[in-house]
C-alpha cells in the first residue's frame, strides 16, 4: 500500500506493494519534486534579481519651480530621465512617462536618488532638498490620505562658501509599494530650494534606482 | 526510461521494471545535483556580497589640504577581492555604496567653518580614469565632531567598456582654519553592499 512522506507528501511503495506498480508511484514522485524544485528555482530567481530599476538622465535641463513648464522640460519637476540602465522587472515606460518608476510587485523597496548640480549663482546660503516622492508610507494607508501625495527622502545640503563647479546631492530611504492600491504617484525625483536668489539651476545629471527587499506584510 | 519536462527528473515505463534500481540512482543523482545547486545559490543571495573598508590610523590635515582619497583598508568581505587597500565592486550588478566619515578640530573650531566628505565612483578608458559618479555630504561647524554620510546606488554594467574597472574613493575636506582637523582610526567607512544581477526578468 503506497504511503506518502511528510511534509510534501511524497508517494512510495511499502512492503507487499506490486513491482509492476513502481512506475506509477515512481512517476508521482518525479512530477511532485518537478513542481517543488520548479517553485525553489522561482525563489532562486527572485533572491538572485529582484525587481529593480535604475534610470538615469546626462542631458542637462534647467530646471526652475516657479517658472511654468518649457516645452521640452518641465522645470516644476519631476525630473525626466533619458536612459534606463536595468529594469528587471518592466517597472519603467520613458515613452509612456519618463518622470516615474512603477513597481509592479508590492512591497518594501530601497530607493536612491542623486542630483548633479552646476554653479548656482548665489552662492552661499543655498539649501537644497532632493526628494524620492512615491509610494505610501505604511502608517498613511487609509481612505483619508490615499489621495495624498507623501513624499520623503530629504537630503540638504547647504553650499559651500569657497568655489565649487558642481553640488552632488543624495537621497536615501525605503518606501512602501502596494499594487492593490490606487496609482497616485509612482516613484520621482524633485528638488526643492530655499534661496530663489539662485534660480533657474542647470541640472547636469540626475538618476534614480529603486530596488525591491522585502515583502509588505508579516 | 522518460524525464519530467524541466528538471529532467528520470522515470520507468509502465513495462520497464528491469533496471529500477539505476533508475533510482539516476534519480537520487539528479536531485541531489539540483538541491545542492538551490541551496548554493540561495545562500550566496541571502548572505549578501558585502564590503566594508576603514582608515587604520588616524588622518589629520590642514584646510589647504583636500583628501581625494582617504586611506582605507578591507576590515570586512564575504566575498574575494582584487585589492585590499581600496575598493572596488568585485562582479557586475546593482551596489548599494556609502561612507561615514566623522572629522574632529585637533585645536580650534573656526565658527562656520565646512566639513566635507565625498564618494567617487571612477572608471576607466584608452585615455584614463573618468568620473562615473559622485556624492558628497557637506556640514558646517557646530562645536564639536561633524559626522559625515551619504549613499548611493551604482549598476556596474558589464557591457560597458568604462566599467571594466572600477574603483571607489572616499575624499574630505574642511575649511577650519583655526587648526588641522583629524579622522580618528576607524571613522572613514566606505562600504558596498550587492542589490542583484540587474540582467533576469523577475517575475512572480
């Protein structure tokens, strides 16, 4: 009689059971550890290459938030990339919408953003925040503030008073992503500025990576 | 004998009951070949390649001076690298790369005075190194030590010739002029940490 191990469930013959029969609880076998090393191997995957994107824009725009949008560039941000350098999970469309990354797996992901800017003409006294706005933060899920916008990630960095030719700004931080959830802002990148006096910047580069790490829920 | 579709598991015919026991062993073999593989795989990507390099000995310099690049050494590696004495993404993918640097006055303070540190991700071409990407951290001085960090994500990218090789650097400098500032031993950190092979459609 043909008894099943435990915990998968695995068929084999005991004592007394029919030579003749082995093949058909032999293939039983073959095909339930097909189906389970098929289902290791998609966990092997997924540890190996989460999803992830990193784009990234080397044209430089000027970029200025009280002006209205130029024709090409929309200086009131977010920032358009122009290259995708890996997406292995089709988490950017630039046709579509060059400003944004869409996560199509929920989840915790850790995202990174950075700016590159030229000279600005005011000098010292500049302060600059990069933001990564997307997602939403576990603690904001409900039906009030769906409809808003959070954004995070804030990195300042003041100028320094002696000569400078670039500002590289950073920012870090992990966000939440839920698929069930209404789309109201995939993952961008903005910049605010606190000394108008330098205004419009030139932004020489900027680039944006968001890569999955953990499940939503536990 | 047949094999399932994609693992390629061996299984008898109805008729074929003569040779079970190489049937068995092709089987035993097979998953045994396939298990070991998962389980070194999956280990490999839960134990995450990761490096971690600090100053050995204190660094002290005076404003005129700018540290491009601070003198670290590998304290931690859970993978092989070329070098031990600066660092460098071992294998192409997505790094997660930062540095912490905390910089103290050895004598006074210049009220107002800059700190700052900065990450260079430098690669290579027929004509030299090129910059491939660069973040910095600047403070000002508030009485005491100034910590310094900042990270980024960098795809080392192997179809790209300028990635071929690639080093990171760790630079400082400061603008107190009242006295030299130090990086005590230890407290220049530059660490990369592997986010994923970049090249593999993953879905679920």
């Amino acid at each position: 009689m043909v008894a099943y191990s435990q915990p998968h469930g695995l068929p084999y013959q005991t004592a007394g059971d029919k030579r003749r029969d082995a093949p058909k609880v032999w293939r039983q076998v073959a095909d339930m550890l097909e189906a389970r090393l098929n289902a290791a191997d998609d966990v092997r995957r997924r540890v190996q290459s989460p999803p992830m994107a990193v784009v990234r824009r080397t044209a430089p725009f000027v970029f200025d938030p009280f002006q209205p949008p130029s024709e090409t560039i929309d200086g009131d941000g977010p920032f358009p990339f122009d290259a995708v350098l890996i997406d292995t999970d089709g988490m950017v469309d630039l046709s579509a919408d060059a400003r944004v990354v869409t996560p199509r797996v929920s989840g915790w992901y850790m995202a990174t953003g950075y700016v590159k800017i030229a000279s600005p003409s005011a000098g010292a006294g500049d302060s600059f925040t990069l933001f990564i706005r997307g997602g939403f933060d576990g603690q904001y899920i409900d039906s009030q503030r769906m409809s808003q916008l959070y954004g995070y990630n804030n990195v300042i960095n003041q100028a320094n008073p002696s000569a400078r030719s670039t500002y590289y700004i950073t920012a870090t931080s992990m966000s939440f992503w839920d698929t069930s959830l209404p789309v109201i802002t995939a993952f961008q990148l903005d910049l605010g500025i606190v000394n108008t006096g330098s205004l419009p910047l030139t932004i020489t580069e900027c680039g944006m990576a968001v890569c999955w790490v953990a499940d939503p829920y536990w | 004998m047949d094999t399932t579709l994609r693992q390629k598991l061996p299984y008898p015919h109805e008729d074929d009951v003569g040779a079970l026991a190489l049937y068995m062993q092709e089987l035993a073999t097979r998953a045994d070949a396939r298990l070991h593989e998962l389980v070194q795989d999956i280990q490999a990507a839960v134990d995450v390649p990761t490096a971690v390099f600090e100053n050995l000995s204190d660094i002290q310099f005076p404003y005129t001076a700018t540290y491009d690049s601070l003198p670290v050494e590998v304290v931690f590696s859970n993978v092989e690298l070329q070098y031990t004495t600066f660092a460098q993404p071992p294998f192409p993918g997505l790094w997660h790369i930062g540095f912490w640097v905390s910089m103290t006055p050895v004598g006074t303070a210049t009220a107002g005075s800059f700190r700052r540190a900065d990450l260079t991700i430098w690669g290579v071409t027929s004509t030299g190194w090129i910059q491939l990407h660069k973040v910095e951290c600047v403070e000002y001085e508030g009485g005491g030590t100034e910590h310094l960090q900042a990270e980024t994500a960098f795809y080392v990218d192997p179809n790209d010739p300028t990635h071929q090789y690639i080093y990171i650097d760790i630079g400082a400098a400061h603008g107190n002029t009242g006295s030299q500032i130090q990086i005590p031993a230890g407290q220049a950190r530059l660490w990369l940490t592997y986010g994923g092979a970049g090249d593999l459609l993953s879905r679920r």
